[in-house]
C-alpha cells in the first residue's frame, strides 16, 4: 500500500490508452455485431488464400476476410460484410419483370428475406409452380437447388403463422423450390433463391481446385440484429457491474463496493483495449470471456477483502493500509496458485484451439487473469484505502 499511488497512476494511463485505442482505432467488432455472412468450406484440392480471394472477387465480393479454420489446412473460414446478394436495384427490377411477366395477376405482395435467399409472392389466384418459378428466373433471380425438406413437406398440412400474426390451418405443398398455400382469398408462393453462400460455392466449384468442396457451415447476421446484440452485450456488462456493487455494499463496507467495481472496470477496459490495438475480432464470444472476466476477478477481489474485513477486527489499533497489506499478504499464496493453475489451462485451449471459434474467447481469458489478478491487488485494495481517508477526513 506505500506505493499504491504509484500503481494507481500506472493503471489510469493503462485504461487512458485503451481508451484511445477504441476512440482512434477503433474496434474489430465481428459479424455478431454488424452484420455479414460467414461460410465454412472444407476443399478437397490444395488451394491457398489468395486463389479464394480472387475468386470472391470474381464472384462480386471483393471486401472479404479469408483465413484458415480448423484441424486441416483445406479448411477456411470466409467473411463477407455482404448479406444478401440481392440489391435494391435488382429489387425493384425484378418486381417490374414479375408482373409483366403475369399481366392478369394482381401480385398483393413481393417480398425478399434478409438474407436474399428467399422470395415471398401472394397473388390473386392460383398458378401452376412451374410457371411462377419461370416468372421468377425471367425476372433475373436465380433460384435455389430443391432441397429435402420441400419433398417431406409436400401435400401436408400445417399451421403456418403470418407476419401478421394470422394463424390458420393450411393445406401447404411443394415441387422444386417452392412452397404454395392459400391465405384469405390469396395464393402465396415462397420460392427459394440462391443465397450469399450458394453463389460462392458455385463459383468455387466451378474452379480446379474446388472441385468437392463442401460447405461446413454458413450463416449470416443482418445489421439491424447485429446492433440489437451490440446493445445487449454492453448492457450485460453493465447491469453484472452494478449488482456486483450492491452485492458489496451489502456483503462489506461501502467503502469496499467502488474499488472492487474500479477493478473490474479496470478489467473490461485494459483486455478491449488489447483486443482493439491486436486486431482481434470483437464477437458474441468476446462478450461472454469479458463476462467471465469479471466473475473471476472479482472472486479474487472477493477473497481479499474477506480477509481485510477479519483482520479489521483482529487488528484494531493498526492503520488500514497496514491491515491490508497483511491481508494481501496472507492471501497471496492463493491467489497466485489460483491465477497461475487457471493460466496453464487457458494456454493449452489457446494452443490447441488456434484454429478454432474459441481462439478469440481464450485470448481474451489470458489477458484477463493478467489483469484481473493485477486490479484485485494493485487497483482494488488501494481505492479502499483512499476511501477510508476521505472518510475519516470528513468524519474528523
């Protein structure tokens, strides 16, 4: 504690600088949190990074993000800011085709999914599959490949809910990539399209090298998701910090609460801040780590102050910066036990998982017992200290 100021100082430029990192650089945040498409594919043929990107560029998706994936060399996961191949333009190009295309059928409703892959028609009467599907490829959409479930869910009926919120029962068949079943006095029509995903894997199967590529994996997050969960995970953050600060209140002192909650958002601050100037990406699973971090400092916090508070009354007649450098002392052997058994697990999931979804949450674990370890110490104990004085002062 004779040298918290010291360290103190040390912290407040450290979160100063992360600060500014996320100001000036700006964070990596990932597809959970703006939107985009990420697709898996495992190819059978030697292929590198560079012979994918020229192919997306190719293919209309010049901004991407390719980088190999999992166990195997021929594994790469590719991200795209693109979420539907389906732009405005060809929005309402199509939508002119279509009805010329049918003069003597009133379309209520023309609609694309978010994703682009998929198309909603309701028409005044009904029409033949085939010939709505052929509208469809004359209007200049590609369509999808006839998958199983439109076979399994031929001629059954079923409830299909609008997005209205209307229910009723359905007779709902299929044939190829369409789906057709009444709704009032309307026939709807929903004809799959060629997605985001399935336009690259045709375009890289029809190069040498991916021949039998397969799609591991595919998904995509619209923006509009992507700024709901961005909201999500900061508010998370910040309703733990604060019922932590009333858990202290309560369980301590209220001289104890802000230093333990200065320390965890100590934490928080320090690791984004590392994520932002290592360029790694900021996603769901970024969230969760900074969560985790913050149940594990404070558990640490947690034990120091416990301690702190048996020796308050133990050793009444000694200043509290001196009880608590005893306390830290005598808990100091487990914490380090504690930091350095957690630390050599976190290393051999950051080695071994390298390649895989959990490199950025175990990246984010290990800087997080540094820090963590470090505030429950250096950052925590010694605001007790200055809030004792400031107490005493007033109290004098």
């Amino acid at each position: 504690m004779g040298r918290r100021r010291g360290f103190l100082i040390a912290s407040s430029i450290a979160v100063s600088l992360s600060i500014a990192a996320a100001f000036v650089v700006g964070p990596r945040f990932g597809i959970d949190f703006v939107g985009g498409t990420e697709i898996q594919v495992a190819f059978k043929q030697p292929v590198t990074s560079a012979q994918i990107r020229q192919t997306l560029t190719e293919l209309g998706f010049p901004a991407s993000e390719v980088v190999t994936f999992g166990a195997h060399e021929s594994e790469f996961l590719i991200r795209l800011q693109t979420i539907s191949p389906v732009t405005d333009a060809l929005k309402a190009s199509s939508e002119k085709a279509f009805k010329e295309k049918m003069p003597d059928v009133t379309v209520h409703r023309f609609e694309f999914s978010p994703g682009g892959d998929k198309l909603t028609v309701r028409l005044s009467k009904e029409l033949p599959i085939p010939d709505v599907e052929q509208a469809v490829a004359v209007a200049g959409l590609a369509l999808g490949t006839a998958s199983k479930q439109l076979s399994a869910d031929n001629a059954s009926a079923k409830n299909n809910t609008d997005e209205e919120g209307l229910e009723e029962e359905t007779d709902k068949s299929c044939e190829g990539v369409t789906c057709t079943w009444p709704y009032q006095d309307l026939r709807v029509y929903e004809i799959g399209l060629k997605g985001v995903s399935d336009r690259i894997m045709e375009g890289f199967r029809a190069k040498p090298f991916g021949v039998g590529a397969e799609k591991m994996r595919s998904e995509w997050v619209g923006p509009k998701v992507g700024q709901q969960l961005r909201v999500a995970g900061i508010s998370s953050i910040a309703y733990a910090l604060v019922f932590i600060m009333l858990y202290i209140v309560v369980r301590f002192d209220i001289r104890f609460a802000p230093g333990a909650v200065a320390a965890l958002i100590h934490d928080v601050i320090i690791t984004f801040g590392v994520f932002t100037l290592a360029r790694v990406e900021v996603t769901l699973a970024t969230i969760a780590a900074l969560l985790t971090i913050v149940g594990y400092s404070l558990n640490d916090t947690i034990v120091i102050f416990d301690r702190i508070r048996e020796n308050i009354e133990k050793i009444k007649e000694r200043e509290l910066s001196q009880v608590i450098n005893t306390s830290i002392n005598q808990t100091l052997s487990r914490t380090l036990l504690t930091s350095i058994t957690t630390l050599l697990v976190v290393v051999c999931i950051l080695t071994l998982g390298w390649k895989t979804t959990i490199r950025d949450f175990a990246f984010a674990l290990l800087i997080g017992v540094f820090v963590g370890t470090y505030s429950s110490i250096f950052v925590a104990s010694p605001i007790v200290v200055w809030l004792d004085k400031k107490f005493a002062k007033k109290r004098a």
